[in-house]
C-alpha cells in the first residue's frame, strides 16, 4: 500500500470558516480519506501535532505578526506544496480591515498595534512565502478544495 | 510532586477553536499566577462597520467568526431590525428558527466528538479511534452523521451553513424549497438514537469541577434561543436590550479579548447556563429521552456543559421535526422599510452563550457605532477561576497531567477564540 499522503492544517488570523468547512467535509469524505490520508498537523482534530516532511499543507489567514510571519515560513520550509485556504490567506480580506482605515481610525487603534506588536499591514501569505495553489472564496470554495485534494490523491 | 516552584506555559491548546494559550506560576506550593490567554490578532470589526451601510452589516460581521457565523448573521439582522422598527413575518422566525438549530446541532456535535469524546476514550483525535471496536466505531460514524444533519438543515433554511447567504433585514433574499421538508424530518428522525447515546456517554462521564458562580442566559419559555429576556441565578429579570449596562468591561493586557463581569461578579454564559435556567421550556420529547439527564440540572458542575450541550442536540432535532412537520414555505418578500435614524439591539443565544450586538444609525442606514459582545468575552474570568482553582488544589500531579486536565477545562466551556479576537473596547483599554 502506498504511503499516506502527510497533511498540515494551519489558521492565522481569520474567522477559521474553512476550518469548519473543511471538518463537515469530513462528514461525507473521511470513509473514502482514511487510508490515504494522515493529520500531521491540525490542531482542531488532535493534540499531538508536528511540523516536518509534510507532503501539502493549507493554510487559512492572513498573516499579523512577524511570529506569524516566522511560522508561516517554517511551515513553507517543511512542505512540498502550500495551499492558501479562503479569502484571507489570498488576499488579506477580511481580516485586514485595518489596512483601509483612515488616519483617524488607524490613530486610534494605534495603541493596540504597538501593545500587541502587530505588523504594519495585514498581509496575504504570498507576501512571505510561495504559494502554489489558491483555493478562494469567502469561505473556501468546497468543490474547488475537493476539485484539488482529489487530484493529490490521485497523483 | 510539585509543591515548589515552577512555571507551566501551554503555548497552543488544541481542539478548541482558535488559538489560546495558558500561564500558571506557582511559588512555594501556591499559584500566583494563572492566565488564560487568547493571542488571536485583532481583526478591528467594531471600527470596520463604522461608515457601511446597513445592508451590508449582517454578512460583514458573519466573518468575525466561521463556526458561529449564522449566530453573528441573525443576532445583527435583529439589532438592525429593532433600529428600523421591523416586525418579521412567522415564517421568517421559523426559517431563522430551524437555522439556528441547525448551527446548534452541527456546532455542539464539533465540540463534543471531535474536541471533547478523544479525552473520554484516551485518544488523541477523533480519527484516530479504533474502528475495529464497534463502541469507538459507531462513535465516529455518529459524529458525522450528527454534524451532516445539522449542516442539511441550516443549508436547507439559510443556504449554507457558514455565512448563510439567504437571511437578510427583514426575512430571506431566497427562500428554502418546499419538497425537502420531508427527507429532512427522515434524517433528524435517524440520528434521535444516536444523540440520545452521546448525552448518555456524557452524563455517565464522572469528569467534575464544581464552580460556585453566576449562571445568565437569554430566556424564552419555548427555549428557542431567540428569547427577549436576560434572566441569571439569582433571578435578575432583564430586558435584552439593556444587557450591556450590567456588563462591565476588565482588561486583560496579555489576552486579545475584552472580558467581562456582570455586576461585578464572575458568571458564565452558554449551555450549562441556558439548561440550568430554562430547562422547563425543553421540547416535551426531549423532556422524556433525556429525563434522567434532565434531573442532574441546575448543576454547578463546569463539565455539564458538554452534557447540557448533548441535550441541546436533542432539543433542536425535536423543536426542528416539529417545525418542518408544518411549515409549508409560502412566496414572500422581506418586510420593506423606510430608512431612520436609531440604536438598535440584537440579543440571542449563540452556541457559547449570549451574543449581543448594538448599532447606532443615521438617516441614510450607515452605521455609525457598533458594540460587539461575544459569549467567550464573557466566560473568561470564569475559566481563569476554574484554571486557578483546580491547579491550586491538584499541585500533585505531575505536570503533564496537571497541564492535560487543564486544557479539558478550556474545553469544557468550549471558548470560541474567533469571536473573542474580533474588536476592541476602547474607553477602557485607553484608561
């Protein structure tokens, strides 16, 4: 039997609405996932969780922080493909609501970037590391998502 | 043994949703320190909705949180229909009805499987039960059947069950087609045996943490969780709309969440709250399948919210067969209205607990003030209390341990770090 394929599951800043589409998707696909599939990383499911050899990793949020920043890449460094998961990793929205405030609004919430050392800007994953697949959609696209995973497990 | 001194950081808890962490310090054998924190990054949606248009409020603000999403749509669309003087048909409050239990069905069962059942059965996820022993094979099967049921009903009713494109101000863009009714009923009706298991598997848990604290949820006599009245233990009777004047505001510096008290003292919100309080109103069929469950509450035990949460389960599929056993969908157009100026409150039971949502506007439907408070906000200083308590009357064990029954105590009150994260309050945290 050929190896499982050695998945990641990470979340940045956003809503995880993914996330969760991706557990219902569970419901109807776990059967057929099961034997070719293994969660190395993904912390909704289990405690126990890693990051090294993984085959794909998705990766939901956008990026707010240099911490954030650092892991993103650990992970880009420990992964044969990244997949940015739902609007937030591709294009920072809507997390990054700040990035359009005005002056008087950012002015305001100052205070909270420095005491939490948030970055300038929200960022989408791209910013930081090489993306290879996109899944969009605000949440996730599902039959994009399956359209993808499918043709992983096939290759 | 660890009567001395050290230090137990938790960096990320797993099987909650979101990112949290926890802190204890102890020294000589007291804890001195004991902080849940949430290092979610702030996503500024109570500055975001400023300037918007009210139109665009309610699947704005759906996206300050994916799991509770539908409870983020509706409680906004309540807050601008009482602002514009909106009185939404029946069948409306039906469809929002049988949408919200759909988000209860499908988002209790996440938490209780897949976060809460692997430390029950000692496993570390979910999938990684034994399917070759049927008790731990038929629990996972359960878990999706549960969850799928759950999803079909609020698609059926709100068009997807994260970010419900279909509800609006003042009713549905789409409504849900007649012809499913039926197949729906068949599916809620397969799952009754296997929920009525999962709140048998809970009441049997002997997991226990007493908390002698104040319990507060939003009542109605049919526990719909749309209810118009805040009531607590100690029968405080007050209208929803006022509920944010008995909430007063405690900055955490090393958490991204605002937490609260009420009246200044330590409660908590969701469905340990909800059964402890209006567990009479409960559907009369679930009244009888769960009837033992039902006499171990009011119950100050942290750990029956996982089983006030089964029950729930049960509640909704009963209240939901009910619904959709006479609700034929009849073509109408959300309620029209006029513009004004005014403030608006919207107030209902999310899974976690109450959610509230205010918003002031002007004449030309743009908001000018939004006040977001999440059910997690809420429950904070209690789940520092209980972390607290329990660490400093179980020092013995050893760390691994102390930190693992820990993080099943975070679990318990099954905090949402999403919601938590979405905003700041401001005229606090500037003091």
């Amino acid at each position: 039997m050929r190896n499982k394929l050695r998945i990641g599951w990470f979340t940045f800043t956003c809503c995880e609405d993914s996330t969760i589409l991706f557990t219902e998707l569970l419901n109807t696909h776990w059967d057929d996932w099961k034997d070719k599939i293994e969660f190395v990383n993904a912390r909704i499911l289990k405690a126990n969780n890693k990051i090294e050899r993984l085959d794909v990793s998705f990766v939901e949020g956008s990026i707010s922080s240099e911490e954030q920043a650092d892991k993103l890449k650990l992970i880009r460094e420990n992964s044969k493909i990244l997949v940015a998961i739902g609007a937030c990793a591709v294009t920072a929205m809507p997390s990054g609501w700040r990035n359009t405030f005005d002056e008087a609004t950012k002015k305001e919430i100052q205070f909270l970037i420095d005491r939490y050392s948030h970055l300038k800007k929200v960022e989408p994953l791209s910013t930081y590391v090489k993306v290879d697949e996109s899944v969009q959609g605000c949440p996730m696209n599902e039959e994009k998502f399956l359209e993808f995973i499918n043709s992983v497990l096939k290759t | 043994m660890h009567q001395g001194t050290f230090d137990l950081t938790l960096d990320q808890i797993t099987k909650i949703e979101g990112h949290a962490s926890l802190t204890l310090r102890v020294n000589n054998g007291t804890v001195t320190n004991c902080t849940f924190e949430i290092p979610e990054y702030k996503r500024f949606y109570t500055q975001a909705v400023r300037g918007k248009k009210i139109q665009a409020i309610p699947q704005m603000v759906a996206r300050i949180c994916g799991t509770c999403s539908n409870a983020h749509l509706l409680c906004s669309i309540h807050a601008i229909e009482d602002a514009q003087g909106i009185q939404p048909t029946k069948q409306t409050y039906q469809i929002r009805r049988l949408l919200n239990n759909g988000l209860i069905i499908r988002d209790h069962a996440l938490h209780l499987y897949v976060f809460v059942l692997p430390d029950l059965y000692n496993r570390d996820s979910l999938l990684e039960f034994d399917e070759s022993n049927l008790e731990e094979h038929e629990l996972v099967h359960d878990a999706f059947a549960i969850k799928e049921a759950g999803n079909l009903l609020a698609k059926w009713s709100g068009g997807r069950s994260v970010h419900a494109p279909s509800p609006t101000i003042g009713g549905f863009l789409t409504l849900p087609t007649n012809g499913e009714q039926e197949k729906l009923v068949l599916k809620l009706e397969l799952i009754r045996e296997k929920v009525i298991k999962i709140i048998k598997i809970f009441e049997k848990c002997e997991f226990e943490l007493r908390e002698d604290v104040l319990f507060s949820a939003l009542h109605d006599d049919n526990y719909d969780f749309l209810g118009k009245t805040i009531i607590t233990a100690e029968n405080a009777c007050v209208p929803a709309r006022n509920y944010s004047d008995h909430l007063k505001h405690v900055v955490k510096p090393y958490s991204q969440a605002s937490a609260y008290t009420y009246e200044g003292k330590i409660f908590i919100v969701g469905a340990l709250s909800r059964m402890n309080l209006s567990k009479d109103g409960l559907h009369k069929n679930t009244k009888k399948g769960a009837s033992s469950a039902l006499a171990l509450f009011p119950s100050q035990n942290i750990f029956h919210n996982n089983l006030a949460q089964a029950m729930e389960i049960l509640h909704c599929l009963d209240d939901s067969i009910d619904i959709l056993s006479q609700l034929e969908i009849k073509e109408e157009k959300p309620v029209p209205y006029k513009l004004k100026a005014g403030v608006g409150t919207g107030v209902i039971e999310a899974p976690r607990g109450t959610l509230y949502h205010r918003y002031t506007i002007d004449h030309e439907g743009t908001v000018i003030k939004g006040d977001i408070i999440v059910p997690t906000g809420q429950n904070q200083i209690a789940i520092e209390k209980s972390l607290w308590d329990f660490a400093q009357n179980n020092l013995h064990l050893p760390k691994e341990k102390l930190s693992y029954e820990m993080e099943k105590i975070v679990r318990a009150y099954d905090p949402c770090m999403s919601c938590a994260s979405h905003f700041l309050k401001l005229k606090i945290q500037q003091e």
